[in-house]
C-alpha cells in the first residue's frame, strides 16, 4: 500500500516538473517576444532621434559623416540602456529614420504646391 502511494507520489512529482518546465519555455519565448517588439520600436525612435541630432549639430557636414555621427549616437545610447545591436542594424534604423523624414518632408511639398 505505501509502496503503491509512493510510485503515485513520483508520477505526481515528474508530471508537475514536466508541466512547470514546458510553463517556464512559453514564458521565457513570450519575454523573448515582447522585449524584442520593445527593443525595435525603442531603436526606432532613438534612429529618428539620431537623425535630427546629427542633422541640427552636424549641419556643416556631408552626408556619410552626418549618418556616421547618427550612427554613433545610437551605439552609445543603446549601449548606455544595455543593449546589443549591430552596426547594420543601426545603419539600417538611421537609414529608415532618414527616408521617412525625406518622405515626409516631400509629401508637405506636394500639399502646399
């Protein structure tokens, strides 16, 4: 009888470790998930952000050093908040922050002529 109680016991105790471990998997992908959304859209924001400071401080400069400087300001406020991103993705975020503003300005354009 007690043998019989402690085999149904060890059942219990391995299907909850297994349920508790595939639990754990599904909140660690959800966290993975979410934290990665927020990472992009706080790297978007921060690209456009970039954009305009290098285009106010750096106004003397041409082009590639204007986006060179963006592109570092990037870098140090992702690596200030903990970040780890790539150069091709910064380039891509400053990249994308500078067409929308060009877009942007050449839609304000059309609606005043």
């Amino acid at each position: 009888m007690i043998e019989a109680l402690l085999i149904t016991l060890q059942l219990v105790l391995i299907v909850g470790l297994i349920w508790m471990r595939r639990w754990k998997m599904r909140a660690f992908e959800y966290y993975e998930t979410k934290s990665t959304a927020i990472q992009r859209e706080w790297l978007r924001l921060v690209g456009v952000e970039a954009y305009y400071y290098a285009e106010r401080t750096y106004h003397n400069y041409d082009g590639p050093a204007k986006l060179n400087e963006a592109i570092k300001y990037v870098l140090d406020r992702a690596e200030g908040q903990g970040l780890i991103v790539t150069y091709p993705e910064v380039r891509a975020v400053v990249e994308r922050a500078c067409s929308e503003v060009s877009f942007g300005k050449q839609k304000v354009k059309r609606s005043i002529s």
